[in-house]
C-alpha cells in the first residue's frame, strides 16, 4: 500500500485583501513496498478528497487536487482549499456577506392565573376571589440567529445578555414587540482560533407575549386601619391582620392594592389587630398594577420592572 505524507515545508495559508482566506496543503505519495505501483490516479486516491474540509477552518473546503511526477513511485499531490459560496450561502464567497441563519426551538412555563380565556375573573359563587394561587402553562419560544463576524467581543455579551429588547425589533422577517424578547446568550457558535477568519456568533433570545416583568399579588400580614377620632385628623395606622379567632394570621391575607383588607379576607373575617381595614397604602415604588386582570374580584398583581433593555436594532441582524 503507497504511503502519503504531508510536506509541512509547503503548507500555505493567505489572506486576500478582500478578507478572503484560502490554502494549500501539498502531500507526498511514494510506494512503501519494492513492487508497488504508485500513477496518477493512486496518488490522487490517497490525497484529500474534493469538498473536504481544511484541518484548521472548516469553511474551507478542497477543490481539485493535481498530482505531479517528482520521481519513480513518486508523486507530489498539491489539494487548494477556498470558500465555497453554495456551503456559505455568500453569492461573493465571503463568509462576512453571508445571510444570517436562524433556528427556533419551543418549551412550556408556568404562570400564575386569576382570570379565564375571555377575561372573566375566576372567583367563587359569592365573587370573592380564592385565596390560593391557580397555575396555567404557556408556550415559550426561543430564537436562536447565527451570523458571521469579524470577531467575538465579551463587551457585546456584558451588553445584552439578560436584557430584553427596548423598542419593537424586527429580524430577518419576524417582528418582536418592546420588551417581549430577551437575550439569553451572545457568543460564538463552537470552537474558533484567534486568528479566524470570521467567527459564527449565537445570539439565542427567549420570546415572551407577555413580557417579561416580575407578577406579584397584594397580599401579606399587615394592613391599614382608621382609628376612630373624633376629631377625624387621625391617619390610617398599619397594625398586623388577625383572623375571626383575634390570633394573628399564619398566612398571608389577599390586600387590596391600597394596603387595605381585600373583600374575601373581610368576608372570610380578618381584621387589622381586631379593626376593620381602610385603604392607606399605595402601589409600591416601581410598580404598576397589572391591567390585564382588573376586573378580576378581589385580587390585585403588581408588576415591576427588573430587566434592564437595550436597543436590539443595534446587533444588525
């Protein structure tokens, strides 16, 4: 059997101005037994084959190798490597102009749920509000596009990751609304040298309809009351909630977004340290209330802010 080796002397590897890379890598084909018989075709057989990817870049692909008579039984195989515009999808051949690629993959959250699919609140047959919470599950969405850059920098990760999008942001046809995607990871797409001609970078985000703010219910184990004063000057006082029995609560009791007792925990009979409660609080700092379940009976969900955003437009995808 014919031996082949590689001759390290000639091994090229070069730039173009344009950013293009290409490559030579040249082999030895000689026979290893008296007898054997090396021609053109068995050196070629041995060589690399055509569409094989170079050892170091593997866009880089073999064209048509020639073989050269440098002796008896002795031939020298000289395999070029390029880019290749139909593997890259580059009409140019450079891997920068390629278009981006995309892939999507599909899981399933819980979520906490106070009204149906038609936005009737879900309560008892009194209309009070349960004290529990119900769970519902959703969809999640994750988009993941692949681009070719010049590099990798951790500043672009430190930038967006963990950030949702802070403005409506389109991308190779799909359009996500303000604040519905985040980014989950920014980074190169497997192994690269430092010396890469490009770098494949992952940008992988999460799609949410319903965004991705933190949902809390008003409930707790304190709540305002009025003292009775004759005067009427008097400001409501935070004292602890007790139940029917004048023990304070175990558990957290329903409020009703203004720091007073929500109308199922009255029903149910708290009260605030044996008082009945007034409204004397307010929507916590950096809190909204969430609009969606307004109508639902005696529950109130604040929701807060705590992604920060960045312009996802600015990634050029």
């Amino acid at each position: 059997m014919p031996l082949i080796t590689e001759d390290w002397t000639r091994r090229v590897y070069n730039q173009s101005p344009d950013g293009r890379w290409t490559a030579v890598l040249e082999f030895l084909v000689a026979s290893a037994f008296p007898g054997d018989v090396v021609n053109e075709l068995v050196a070629l057989s041995l060589a690399p084959r055509q569409g094989s990817s170079h050892p170091f870049n593997a866009f880089l692909l073999a064209t048509d190798p020639k073989a050269r008579r440098e002796g008896f039984n002795l031939w020298r195989v000289a395999v070029g490597y390029q880019i290749i515009p139909a593997i890259l999808g580059s009409l140019d051949g450079n891997p920068l102009n390629a278009p981006t690629r995309i892939r999507y993959e599909h899981g399933e959250q819980s979520y906490p749920v106070d009204h149906d699919f038609n936005g009737n609140p879900i309560v008892n047959s009194a209309g009070d509000g349960f004290s529990s919470n119900f769970n519902d599950t959703m969809p999640t969405r994750f988009f993941t596009f692949i681009s070719n850059r010049r590099g990798y920098y951790l500043s672009d990760s430190i930038a967006y990751e963990d950030m949702t999008n802070s403005s409506d942001w389109t991308v190779q046809g799909v359009t996500f609304g303000a604040g519905t995607c985040k980014c989950l990871t920014l980074g190169p797409e497997g192994e690269w040298t430092g010396n890469a001609q490009y770098v494949p970078i992952a940008y992988r985000f999460e799609f949410n309809p319903k965004g991705f703010k933190l949902r809390v219910l008003d409930q707790g184990r304190r709540a305002y009351y009025q003292p009775i004063d004759a005067n009427g000057g008097e400001d409501p006082v935070l004292a602890g909630i007790v139940d029917s029995a004048n023990e304070a609560t175990t558990v957290d009791v329903l409020l009703d977004g203004n720091g007073g007792l929500a109308k199922s925990a009255v029903t149910a009979g708290f009260t605030v340290a044996g008082n009945e409660s007034a409204d004397g609080g307010a929507t916590p700092a950096g809190a909204t209330v969430d609009s969606t379940n307004a109508a639902a009976a005696g529950t109130t969900w604040f929701l807060w802010t705590v992604k920060g955003s960045a312009d996802f437009n600015a990634l050029g995808l």
